[in-house]
C-alpha cells in the first residue's frame, strides 16, 4: 500500500483528509508539526508527503530544507497544502522540490486526492 | 484829454529898437514879421504832431496797461492753478505713501505665512533659482539657517548635491520638472508628497514653488489598516476551509448518508462559504495592489482559450438565471498576449460575473474576442440595468458600489472592477466602459501584445 504522510496541524482538516486518502485506498500516516513530521518521514519513508506550511515548532519550508539534506528522504514528492498561495512563497517551494502547491479555500479534498494520484496511485 | 499838453503860441517878447535905423528897423521889423509868420506856421505844425505823438502815447500806454492787467489776470490764474496740483501732488504722494505701508504689512503678513506654513515651501525664481526656503524644510531635512541662507540663488540640480537634500534626488532628475503628489520616502517612517507647480503672475512666470507635505502619519494609518485586513483575511482563511472541507465531505458523503433536505441546506450553507471564501480572496487582492506586492508570473498564452474556458465556466449559471451568454470572435487574427493567466481570468470573471448579476431575466451577455490598435480586445456587453450616469466616474473606486447595484443585488464588496482596473493597468492594458441605464453596458479590456509587454 502507497503511503503518504499528512503534516499539518489542524485538526479538522487531519481528520477529513485522512479519511478521505484512506477510503481511497492509502496507507496514510499523521504528524501534528514540522519536527514530529521530519522524524516521521526518516522513520516512515513515505511514498509521497502532504506538508502544511505555518505550523508551531517547525514550518514546513525549514522541513523541506531538512529533507534536502538526507538523501534517503531527498526524493520523496512533497505537494504543500496550505491556507494562503502568494507567488513568493510558491517560488520558494518549488527552489526547496516541492511538486505542487495546493491552497485549503481553492480546493477540496476530493480535489486533493485527484492531484495525489498524479504522482503515486493507491495500490488497489 | 484832447487838450493839448504843450503849447508854442504865446507870442514872444518885443524887441527894442533905436531911432535911427528906422527904415531898417522897418525891413527888419517886416522881416521879423516874416520870420515869426513862418516860426508860428511851423510851430503850429509841429503843435499838431506832436499832439498826435502824445496821443498815441497815451493810446500806447492804454493799451500796455490792459495787456499788464490781462497778463496778471492770466499768471494769477495759473499761480492758482499751480497751487492745485501742488496740493493734487502732495495727496497723490501721501496716498503711495499709504499704498506702500500697505504692501509692506501684505509682504510681511505673506511672509509670516510662509514661516509657519506647516508644509515645506521652496520658492524658485523665473530663472530657476533658490529664491525663498522657509524653516519647515530646514526641519524636513535636519539642516540649520546657515545651510538653508547657503542654497539661496542655486538651481534644483546644485541644491540635490547637498547631502541632507540629497532625497530630493530623487524626484528631480536634474531639472525642477512639474510634478504632482509624487511621493517620496526619507526613511522608513519619514514619507513626503512633493508638488511643484508654475507659479503666474499677470506677467507670466513669476517661479516654481515646490512643496513638501508630510505625510509618514497617512501612511502609517494606511499600512496599519492594510496590514490588519490581511492579517484578518488570512485568518479567516484557515477555518473557512476548514468548514469547506467539511461540507464538501459530507455532501460527497463521505461521512454518512445525508436526506435530501440536509442536503439542500449544507449545499446552501456551502455556496455562503464559497461567497466568503471570494470576498476574503477580493479583500486580500487589494491589500496586495496597496501594498504593492502583487507579483504578475506572465506567460505568453492564447487569450481565446481563456475567454472560451471561462464562458464554460458560467454557462449553468447564465441557463439558470434565463439569460443568454454568447462568445464571438470578431476578428480574425488576436494577438497573442502575454498575461499572468489567474488574474486576467480573474479580470473576465469580474465582469462576466457583474453581468450576470445585473442583467435581468431574458437578456443577453454577450462576450467578443477583438483586436483594437494591434491590442487584443475583450468585451462584455450585457443587457443589464446599466450604471447611473452620475456614479459612472466613481465605478473603478475602491468600495464603491453604484445605487442600483446595491438594489438589484444587496450582496457585492464593491471590490472587483478596482482589482481588474488594476490589473488590467498593470500588464500595459486598459480598461473602459460606456452604459446606457437601464438599457445596456459594455466593459472592454486591452492587453498589448506580447513583444511589447
């Protein structure tokens, strides 16, 4: 089973995209903040990771950054979900490797799991 | 008068004669005779002439006392006459006198003004040069009389070589140029608004004024209330997609059947959200115009492409709303455009948008694809309730929402033509629009090509 590891500190949203990603059919794993998530994917090594950017203790730019260091995790596709998208901060992602950024208000999770399966599909 | 003054006719005494020179005596008495007849004759003439002398005389001496008499007449009248301009003369000079008092207490109230005028003053004159500085620009700059009185007769370009005036370096390349409202930043918390306007008198140019406003306070109010709204508009961005996310889940059921009027009430609940989701969308779009920090990512694109894709977009809504949404090309070559493609959908979305909702039931929007000037064409031509002619200047203002708007659809942030506005201006394009109330609008947006963008 793919598995993808879910990096984001709102409840709510933690809650319905993980029901969402495991109906369809992925192993799905959860970190509350940047540091818990940077252990997570050297422990895990997931198929592809979903990072929020504000979050308490680490941001998801510095966890980026952090796996740009250890080539075991480098490779791993990082799609950011996060509540704002200003071209700036897209730049920036994209310099750190992330593969798509997806912003909360402009999508949805069925959208999320759509965007997903372009780069790992759930093992049936 | 006619009496004569001198007389010869007395006659003279008689002359004594001896006895015996009798005969001679005689000749002699008859030759005296003679001599005496002749003496009188000619005494009696000239009697005559020289009665007619004194009469011209005194005819002469009539006539010359006359001529005095009139020629003292006339010098007294003109003594007089004198005398009355002399008084007219002192009057006019105690009345310049007064004029001049005057003008010097206007120059020195004019003066006082410009003292404590609470903008910085520099008065140029005619030929460009330093004229007058008053103490609010020795503030401004943080300099002291001596240096103030030192730029006094140089020209813009000398004056920006000081250092502290340096900033004004800024503004003018090199000449005093007519600038108006041109902001100018001292430091972070220092901002100006410098203006320079033509200064006329009934002669023509009398000089240049340039004035320093501050204006750190506006703009610190201004930052402020910027800052605020995207702070708030982000943070309500977190639990509103929090509450999309969640009706969507439950309305793609998800979590759980739903009956069917759970379901029109979340699928309503949902479009409120999606409302407010576009309104915190809006109001961060503008803080990000007044902040200067919208980026453009511009990519060469088919401006046909993202017209047709959008009219997609609104074709459910215009069926529902019984009204027909058409798309034309109307000529045959658009140039092609270089555009940040999200926000020139943005632009059409606003204006398709505004269509819909201010046309009513069973009219018609149609959208066209043109070329004007080498420029690709959009418009957007409804036939809607239109724009009163009295708030048509006012319609690309920030907040403005014109009367039968707000009638015809209570909801709306009065945001979405100043964005496009902005937008449009920002990729070298413009925007216009002519309504005729109550009967129809056209909105039309130009983009340049793409070499020129």
């Amino acid at each position: 089973m793919e598995k993808i590891l879910l990096i984001e500190d709102e409840e709510l949203i933690i809650r319905l995209l993980s029901k969402k990603l495991a109906a369809i059919g992925y192993d799905v794993s959860l970190a509350m903040d940047g540091r818990e998530g940077l252990e997570k994917i050297k422990q895990i090594v997931p198929d592809l990771v979903l990072l929020d950017i504000v979050m308490p203790r680490m941001g998801g730019f510095e966890v980026m950054a952090e796996m740009k260091k250890d080539e075991k995790i480098a490779g791993i596709p990082v799609i950011i979900i996060s509540n704002s998208g200003q071209p700036l901060e897209l730049e920036r992602a994209k310099d750190l490797g992330a593969v798509d950024w997806l912003v909360k208000t402009e999508f949805d999770p069925k959208e999320v799991a759509e965007k997903i399966q372009k780069y790992i599909r759930p093992t049936d | 008068m006619d009496k004569p003054i001198y007389s010869n006719s007395a006659p003279p005494p008689p002359a004594k004669l001896s006895p015996g020179d009798q005969s001679l005596r005689e000749r002699e008495l008859a030759e005296l005779s003679e001599m005496k007849a002749r003496l009188e004759e000619a005494n009696g003439v000239l009697e005559v002439r020289i009665n007619a002398k004194t009469r011209a005389l005194r005819e002469l001496a009539a006539n010359l006392e006359k001529e005095m008499k009139e020629r003292t007449e006339e010098l007294r009248r003109k003594v007089a006459e004198s005398e009355n301009s002399r008084v007219a003369l002192m009057n006019m000079l105690e009345d310049m006198e007064d004029l001049r008092r005057r003008a010097e207490e206007e120059r020195e109230k004019t003066m006082a003004i410009i003292a404590n005028f609470s903008d910085g003053l520099m008065f140029f004159d005619a030929r460009d040069r330093l004229a007058l500085v008053n103490p609010r620009i020795e503030n401004y700059f943080s300099i002291n009389k001596t240096e103030s009185k030192n730029m006094i007769g140089g020209r813009i370009s000398d004056i920006v070589r000081f250092a502290p005036m340096s900033p004004l370096g800024e503004v003018f390349a090199g000449s005093l140029e007519r600038v108006s409202r041109r902001e100018l930043s001292l430091n972070e918390k220092t901002v100006f608004e410098v203006s320079v306007l033509e200064v006329a008198g009934r002669a023509g140019k009398i000089g240049t004024l340039l004035i320093i406003h501050d204006i750190s306070r506006e703009k610190m109010v201004e930052k402020m209330k910027t800052e605020f709204v995207s702070i708030a508009a982000h943070q309500l961005r977190t639990p509103i997609s929090a509450i999309k996310w969640t009706l969507r889940m439950i309305l793609d059921g998800d979590l759980g059947p739903i009956n069917d009027e759970q379901r029109e009430f979340l699928d309503k609940t949902y479009k409120s959200n999606e409302r407010m989701i576009n309104l915190i969308n809006d109001l961060l779009n503008v803080t990000r115009i007044e902040e200067g920090r919208q980026v453009y990512n511009s990519v060469v694109a088919d401006i046909e492409e993202v017209v047709r894709g959008l009219i997609a977009n609104y074709e459910d809504m215009a069926r529902q709303k019984n009204l027909n949404l058409s798309f034309e090309k109307i000529a045959p070559v658009i140039p092609t455009v270089k555009i940040d493609l999200e926000k020139i959908k943005l632009v059409a979305s606003n204006l398709i948008e505004n269509s819909l909702k201010y046309t009513p039931a069973g009219g018609k929007i149609s959208v066209t694809l043109g070329e004007e000037d080498g420029n690709a064409m959009v418009e957007v031509i409804d036939t809607g309730i239109g724009i009163p002619a009295e708030q048509q200047d006012r319609i690309f203002t920030k907040y403005f929402r014109s009367a039968n708007a707000i009638k015809a659809e209570t909801e709306g942030t009065g945001l979405g033509l100043f964005i496009a506005k902005n937008i449009v201006e920002a990729h070298g394009g413009k925007i216009r629009f002519v309504s005729e109330p109550g009967r129809a609008t056209k909105f039309s947006f130009v983009l340049p090509p793409a070499e020129f963008n």
